[in-house]
C-alpha cells in the first residue's frame, strides 16, 4: 500500500500548495484539558519536521477566555528557533501585539467575523468595533514588517444569522485588506458551505479587486464538505489551505463546528493529485497517532485512522 | 439553521443526480449482528418515504457467505409493492438469479473485480472465468428485460495489488458492457481514489467506447476523499451516485474499506449546488438516526450527526 495514492494530476490545479497548518492553536484550544506545554512543543517541532511550514503556535488572547493557550510566553521560545519554518500566533488586541512582538513573533493573525452576531459572542463587539479594535494592531505590526493573517469567521453560514450573503463577507473582507492585512482566511466556521458556494464567494471578492492569491481557505468538516470544498477553491486558483493535523479542534462558541478538515485528508488528495506541499504524509500521521495517545482520544481524521489501523 | 446549505449552482454540473442507495444491502449485510428481517423492510420503506428512488434491496449471494441476508425470500416480496421504486439485487451466478426471478426482481447487479487477487478472494475464480460464470446470468436476465448492473470492485486501488492501471479496468469495464450489463459501477472498494484519478479512468472509459451515461461512481470513505471524488466525477458528467444512508457498511474482504460514501454527506454538497435528487434530507438523517437506534450505535456519517446534533 506503499504506493497509495497513485499520482494522476488533474487539469487546471496548481502546482503548489501552502498548508497552513492550525492544529497547535485551532486544534489544542479547543481541548478540555490543557495540554502541557511540553506537548505543545514536540508537537510544532514533530509537525515542522514532517514538512509543515506554516504552523500557526498560539495566541496572545487574555488567558481568561483561553486558559488552554495561557503559556504562550513559556511556549514561544521553546519553538521560535525551528528553522524554516513561519510560526504565526493569535493576536486580538494591542495588548496581544505587545506580548508576540515581545518574544519576537514575525507572523500575526487578527480574527474578524463576517456576521454581527458572531462577532458579539467571540469579540464582545460589532464587526465595526472590531475593525477599530484591529486597525492600530495590524498598522503597528504592519510598521514592524509583521506579516498579518486576517482570519473571517462564517462566511457561508451562520448559526444564528443562516446562510450569509456572499456581499456581507466581500464588504468585511476588503475592510480588512484595506487595514493592511497581507492576506485573509475564509473561514467556514460552522462547516456549510458547498462548492458552488466557494467559488462565487472567491469570484466576488476577484470582482471586488481582490486578487486570490491573498486568499486562504479554512473548511470545517462538520458536514462533511470539506475536501470537496478546498477542490473548488483549488479549481478556483487557491493556493493556501489551513487545516489541522489529525482533524483537531473545531470552535468552541459555534454549535455544530466540530471538525476542522484534517492536515492528512487533505495531503492525501493533494499527493494523489500530484500537488506539491513538502508534507511526508507518513511522518504527519506518526505525528497525530502521538498526540492522540497525549491527547488520550483517537483522531478523527479518516486517513489517520486508515493508516494507523484503528477502524 | 433550515435554511443552510445555501443553494449556490456551480458551472458545468448536471441538474439531477440519480443516487443508487445501497445502505439495506452493501451496508447491512457488514453487520456483525444480522438485523430482522421487519427492520429490513421498514429501513427500506423509510428510504423510499424519504424520496431515494433506487434501493438495492438484498443480495442472493449463497447464505453461506452473506448470512446477514439470508432472509432474502422473507424480505424482497414485503417490499416489492413499494411503489415508484427500483430495487436492484444482487445476483453471483444463475443460482442467484433463479431466486430473484422467482420473487419477481425486476433489476439485478452482478459483481466483478478490476483486479485478480480480489477475484480471488472475493468470488474464488480468476477475473476471466468469473466473466464466464456472469455470461449466462446476464444473458438470461436480457432476455426476461431484466436491468443489468455491473459492479467493478478495486477500480482506482487494490489492498494485494497497490495501484491499479486505468487500461485493466477499461478491460473488465468493458467486457461486462459486452456481455450486455445496462450500467456500470465503479467501486473505489478501499477509498484511496484521488479527483484526478477519477477523471483519467473515466476518460478512459469515454476513449475506449463507454458513453458517460452507462457509468456510475461508488466511493469509498477511507481515507475521507469520497465527497471529492464525488465532486469530480460529477464535474465530468457522472449523473449516477452510490451512496449509504448513514455511511453504513463498506467491504469485509478488503483491508481498510470502512466506510461507503454517507448518503446524507452527498445530498448535503447536491443540495447546495442546487442539483435535484428527489431525496429529502431531514427525512433521511430521520431515517438513519432510527436505524442507529435498531444498531445499537451511531451512524457515522458528519451530515447525521450534525443535523440530529450527536457529537
């Protein structure tokens, strides 16, 4: 089985694809249990060894509303040093900026929403609030040559609001570009979206100037969706992915958001189709089948569950 | 939340998909415990009730082998008068297919592999004489106006065999269609097929003669690529699906075959691209939630828990 998946490349992919990998911060702040920091560490340092070179580290949010990411000063120096690799972390506030830039982090993420009332639960504010709330964080990493990731929350549905008009999320995703984020994730936070779906949502923000190459994809496999999801924005010209090693994580305040796509399902499809990302899929699911005996729970994901032999 | 998925068309889709349930027979006849022959029926009446308009019913496969569905002659006449429903057998060999005619079916399958080794351990004979044991079962079937379907196991990966080259499988595919069978399905029977794998066999198969329309997908959920495998056969003009209510069953004899694609996952991403399947989603998540509850465990398809919230 060695040779699985054979390589048979499909028209109009691209060559290459980034995977940004969330697992340490989406996937470990959504555990019950904090995970000690130890773990954390051989996890971003086995995760960076399997290939991944985008690996989102931590967040720099008040402890009290993440207590499962509340060692970010004792982890960062621990994995800052790993080499080739970009290690983005969660930055909310000024005072998230002040605490990464502190330890010297090159790569931020801020987190917008594109509904009002999501944007109420996770930020405590109206998405123009958290646009103000924003705009001094990212100039002054901007000013610094900080890298800034801007993360949009439900842009195909929400649960309280339903399905999300394609027009609201272009409107909140140029409000973050303008600020001067370099690039932005579209998140299906609660895991509805479909491909038709993906592709007129990245046509309109094409049509609305934006170019796709600042574009991420962030699939939730609530409903299964995902893949099939992230090969439409592939078809699309997508060239960045987030996902998380062995399916971890999901969020917390959305009902119905377990099940980020899985680092491995998704390196599966993208070997089988020929498309590059420096991922040793092998090594990955090593990687997951560790953290789960840490984590004391089997992976979700499909493909770490099928090469490990744990059906 | 009744309003999601939103239903957003993508380009160069067809407008219906015919789904080919095969939950009450591919999937049932995995379970360890054989399930009564009541809960048979009424697992199928709910599935008719709930809009799938082609469910393969039961197989005639000697008890010996399947015993889960030895109750085929209890079971097909107390479904049979199910109206404006096809409800495919399972047909090894003239045996078989004198049991089926007996009952009145009125569409048979028979079940062929891509690859030898799986001839062997599934069917005990070489590829050519299981095509010699089929001949007369085919022909007869023919001549009584009796649908023929041929399934064609390990099309894209063989556990014994790794890798499976597209001209083997244009061989057998069409050796079946030559021997008369109505349609083909081509079974990704361990889930390791990839989009562009899907497409090159398909096209292939157009190469060699074989007309889009005489072919269906059934994937596998292995390693979580059957939704996007789905999604690129459908994207070449496959209008015929194998799907099980719930995700139940996959194949006993093949290492790592847990999981047939979840019918449910497949009306979701349908629904959302505003392709037609007659199928009505609550109903069937209904449906599957009950037969979870005669199992005694959950269904494993993302789309039914999410939507009965088992998580």
């Amino acid at each position: 089985m060695t040779d699985l998946p054979m390589v048979v490349p499909a028209q109009e992919l691209p060559p290459r694809v980034r995977i940004h990998e969330v697992g340490a911060r989406d996937g470990l702040q959504n555990e019950k249990a904090t995970v000690p920091t130890e773990v954390k560490a051989e996890f971003i340092r086995r995760l960076a060894a399997a290939g991944l070179t985008t690996i989102e580290a931590t967040s720099f949010v008040h402890p009290k509303w993440v207590p499962q990411l509340a060692d970010a000063e004792a982890l960062f120096p621990q994995i800052s040093g790993i080499e080739g690799v970009d290690l983005p972390v969660l930055v909310p506030n000024e005072r998230g900026l002040d605490r990464a830039l502190e330890l010297g982090a090159r790569r931020i993420a801020v987190f917008g929403s594109a509904t009002e009332t999501f944007s109420q639960k996770n930020l405590n504010r109206s998405v123009a609030e958290s646009l103000t709330m924003f705009e001094p964080v990212i100039a002054r990493a901007k000013a610094g040559k900080v890298h800034v990731r801007g993360y949009l929350s439900m842009c195909f549905g929400d649960p309280w609001e339903g399905a999300v008009p394609v027009h609201q999320v272009v409107g909140v995703a140029k409000a973050l570009l303008d600020l001067g984020c370099d690039e932005l994730s579209l998140g299906d936070t609660i895991g509805v979206a479909t491909p038709g779906h993906v592709q007129a949502l990245l046509a309109a923000l094409n049509e609305a100037g934006v170019p796709t190459d600042a574009l991420g994809v962030h699939f939730h496999d609530t409903y299964g969706q995902a893949l099939s999801n992230t090969l439409a924005a592939l078809q699309h010209g997508v060239t960045t992915v987030d996902a998380s090693a062995g399916g971890l994580g999901g969020c917390p305040y959305a009902k119905s958001a377990t099940g980020n796509l899985a680092t491995e399902d998704l390196v599966w499809m993208l070997d089988g189709l020929g498309i590059e990302t420096g991922v040793d899929l092998a090594e990955l699911t090593a990687t997951s089948v560790w953290l789960a005996e840490q984590l004391g729970r089997p992976s979700p994901s499909r493909t770490v569950r099928a090469l490990s032999h744990q059906e």
